[in-house]
C-alpha cells in the first residue's frame, strides 16, 4: 500500500479535540472515582491528595464539558440514528461474536459508536449541570439543600453510564484493528463516499 | 476534634473495622426548653472553650445573634414566638447545634477517609485535617449543622466538647448553664431525668411535653425536653422525623456499591471477551470475497 491510498478519516483538529476530550475525561473519572468510593481514595495520590483531588476534579470537568462540546458540534452530524443502526443493534449477538457478515452495511460510524455518541452528550450535560450545584465552595451555597441531594445522586448516575460507556469504547479500540482493509470492511459505505473520484 | 484513637465506632468512608477496643459509656447532653431563659452563656462558653471568635455581626432586629450557625459559632439560640392557644403567648428558645446523630448522615456522605469519626459514647466529631471540603457532609446532615469555613474550605460543628468529655469533664455549655436547662451524663441518667422533668411539666398543664430523641436517626446524643413534643416544627423548625433523606440512602447505601462493582464487571466482561472471542481482524483477501465489488 502505498501513500496515495491513505484516506483521511479525521482531520488534525478532530484528533487534537478528541484527545484533549480524552485525556480530561480520563483525569476527571479518576479523581471522581476516588471521591465517590474509599476503594478508590488512593487514587487522590495523582491529583496531590484529597483536597486537591476535589479542587481540581471540577475544573477539569469544566474543560471536558468544553472540549466535548466542541467534538459534538463537529461529529453530530454523522451521528443521526438511522434505519440501518436500528437493524445493528438488534443483531448485537452477531457484533460481539465477530460475525460482521451479518450487519448491515454501516457508514462513517457504525450504532454503537453513535450510541456512544448520544450518551456522551446526555451524561456530559447532566454533570456539567449537577456538578455546578455541588461545586464547593463557589456555587453550591447557592441552592438548597434539597436541591444538592438530587444532584449528587444525578451526578453519580451520570458518571456511571458516562464511564461504563467510556469504558466499551476503549474496549472497542483494542478490539478492533484497523486499516484501509479495516475501513472497506467495517465501513464500507463511508469508505465508498471518501473513495469517490480516486481511481 | 479530639484525638482519642481507642474508643472509635465508625468513620467515615473506611469499609475495615475502626480502632475499638475501649469501651465507654453513651453520654448525652439533655437540653430543657422549659428551662431555658436565652441568656446566650452556653454560646459564650462555647467560643471561650474552643477559643473561636465569629465575626461582629449587624442586628437584625431579633433576639438570635448571630442569626444562624456558622465555622465559628457551633452553637445558636433560637427564639420562636408561638401563640398555640388565642392569647397565651410562648417564648420559645431552642439551643441548636450539632445532635450527635446514632446514625449520622455527614459520616455517610463524607468521602475522606477519617475526615469524620464517631467514638464509642456517641460523640460524632470532625477531624478538619483529613476534611478535603467537599462539603457531602452538609447535604447527608438532616438538621443542617455542618458549615463551611470560607477561610480554610473545612468543615466546622459542634464537637460536644469531645477534648473534655474524655477525661471526665461535661460540655463547657453544660458548665456554665445558669438554671440547669442543661445537663450532661450517660444517655441512660439523661432519659431518665428527662422523664421526671416531663412529668413535671404534664402536671403544671404541658400535656403534649416529651422527649425529644428522634430514632428516624437511631436516637441523637443531644436530645431535648419539649413543652410540646407533638409540634417540635415550631421550635424554630425542629424536624419532626428527621432521618437520612433517602436520596443519601440511595447515593451513599446503593449506587456506591454496586456502581463501583459494575464498573469493574464491565473492564473484566471486556478483558474475557477478548480472550474468548477474540479481536476483531479483517484479512485482505476475507474482505474481498465478503463484500465483493
């Protein structure tokens, strides 16, 4: 294979966005972890102990929020659910058993992806918004008390969904190799659109 | 916040036993509101035993100084105005502070291991070196005790007096208490005493006067003799069945548990999935004659 048969499947700026989402959602799922269960306090050690662990967890968050926000406004588009994904998810015994013969034919992404997609920007939203009224010591003095349990409760919620989700998508990555053949096979109909007009 | 070490019953977000083997007696500290004449010498005790001095405050036209409780002023009286019957006005005034729940809500919310302890005679005390101030402990409290130092970002509450209570001494609010409204011993003497006082009070008309030990929180360390122990909303908001909201329950007893459990099953289904189905690879040739074009 030689250069002129690279396709470009994201372009530099969608990669830098992704990472910086990665790596703040990383560091944010930490240090929330070591905060939500002792089991994991140790991991407060990364962050420069307890308290800096809760001073900073927010602000990261903040930035993934941010940085999140900006890959959905890039990446939405290609992630409408349609009639093809419906049939990809019914046929999910066929996906983890490696039996990609019996898909249907998938476009840039494919329905996990896409699902992936929309729990990211629900989950996301929900702890920007439940996280800002337990921010300590800034803004949670500015709701009641009431109002601080529903969000605790909705926060950790959030960040299960959002980092079991994470977590399949790493999976995904390891499980998944890929190649131009990787493209022709698992995403032949975007590989059809970005081949257009080369031999 | 004293350091005994021996005599810990719980602490916070620790899933091993805590250091226990001495064993004390349940002490409490019974407050009577029939009792009480608002003179504000327990607040004053308060300040001078943990050496605290809050901020000069404004008036606010009211009795209640300083108008709620904050870092530095662990105790507050609170002066209700009720008129249960036409015309026999009551003047109510209820100390408020920290109840010594037996089933605390900030111990459950507190995610920093030790940050809140609760030794083996009831006493629930914050150790403000290891709070990370998040503040969980506010929202896991049913009476709204805990606050926030704006200084230092810890958290700050009553301690009943811990550092003199082990070794012997009753609370410094119970010490210098004029009329006796409160006293201070082991919780058994203190029910008991407060059964003579109700009695007391139902034959000089109080018919409803009762004690004040909520079980919703498996009983408080701090408890209160009431005039009418039907209505204790109107002691300046005494919850009537306090107990752990069942959002923190929910939170701290459910989710905590099993969503950490969960995670971990769904990297281990990932991991066996990988070693019994295996990765996902496309040969060049298998691709062709599988979407043949």
């Amino acid at each position: 294979m030689n250069d002129d048969n690279l396709i470009e499947r994201f372009k530099p700026a969608d990669r830098a966005n992704h990472w910086l989402t990665a790596i703040t959602l990383i560091l944010v799922a930490l240090s929330g972890l070591a905060l939500f269960h002792p089991a994991f306090f140790w991991l407060t050690n990364f962050f420069g102990g307890g308290t800096w662990t809760r001073i900073l967890h927010p602000f990261i968050g903040v930035v993934l929020a941010i940085s999140f926000g900006l890959l959905a406004k890039r990446f939405h588009a290609d992630n409408r659910i349609t009639d093809a994904d419906r049939e990809w998810v019914r046929r999910f015994r066929d996906v983890v058993a490696n039996r990609d013969q019996n898909l249907p034919e998938v476009g840039r992404y494919n329905a996990g992806q896409k699902l992936l997609f929309w729990v990211m920007v629900t989950t996301i939203a929900l702890l920007l918004v439940s996280g800002i009224v337990i921010w300590q010591p800034w803004f949670a003095p500015w709701f009641s008390i009431g109002l601080t349990r529903v969000a605790v409760l909705i926060h950790a919620l959030a960040a299960f969904v959002l980092t079991a989700g994470v977590i399949v998508h790493i999976y995904a990555v390891i499980w998944i190799k890929g190649t131009l053949t990787w493209a022709k096979h698992h995403h032949p109909g975007w590989y059809r659109e970005v081949s257009k007009g080369t031999k | 916040m004293a350091l005994q070490s021996l005599d810990i019953t719980s602490r916070s977000a620790t899933t091993t036993p805590s250091p226990g083997v001495r064993q004390t007696q349940k002490v409490a500290k019974l407050i009577d509101i029939s009792k009480c004449i608002g003179c504000k010498a327990c607040q004053v005790a308060c300040m001078e035993w943990n050496d605290l001095r809050d901020e000069i405050g404004t008036n606010h036209g009211v009795y209640d100084n300083p108008l709620d409780l904050t870092d530095k002023s662990w105790t507050v009286m609170r002066f209700s105005e009720v008129e249960l019957e036409k015309g026999k006005l009551e003047w109510l005034i209820r100390k408020d502070g920290c109840m010594h729940c037996a089933d605390p809500g900030c111990l459950k919310a507190c995610p920093a291991p030790g940050a809140i302890v609760q030794y083996s005679n009831g006493i629930v005390d914050f150790h403000e070196e290891h709070c990370i101030g998040c503040g969980y402990c506010i929202t896991g409290c049913p009476f709204n005790i805990p606050r926030l130092s704006k200084k230092d970002d810890k958290v700050y509450k009553c301690t009943l007096c811990s550092d003199r209570v082990s070794v012997g001494m009753e609370p410094a609010c119970v010490k210098t208490c004029p009329t006796g409204a409160l006293v201070f011993g082991s919780k058994e003497d203190m029910i008991q005493h407060a059964e003579e006082r109700i009695v007391d009070l139902k034959s000089r008309g109080y018919n409803n006067a009762g004690l004040y030990d909520p079980p919703g929180v498996g009983g408080t360390h701090v408890m209160y003799v009431l005039q009418h122990a039907d209505q204790p909303q109107i002691y300046n908001g005494l919850p009537k069945d306090p107990q752990i909201s069942l959002l923190v329950e929910l939170w701290k007893g459910v989710l905590k548990p099993i969503m950490s459990l969960g995670l971990g099953l769904v990297a281990l289904t990932g991991f066996f999935h990988y070693m019994t189905v295996g990765p996902n690879e496309v040969k060049e040739d298998a691709n062709e004659s599988r979407h043949g074009r």
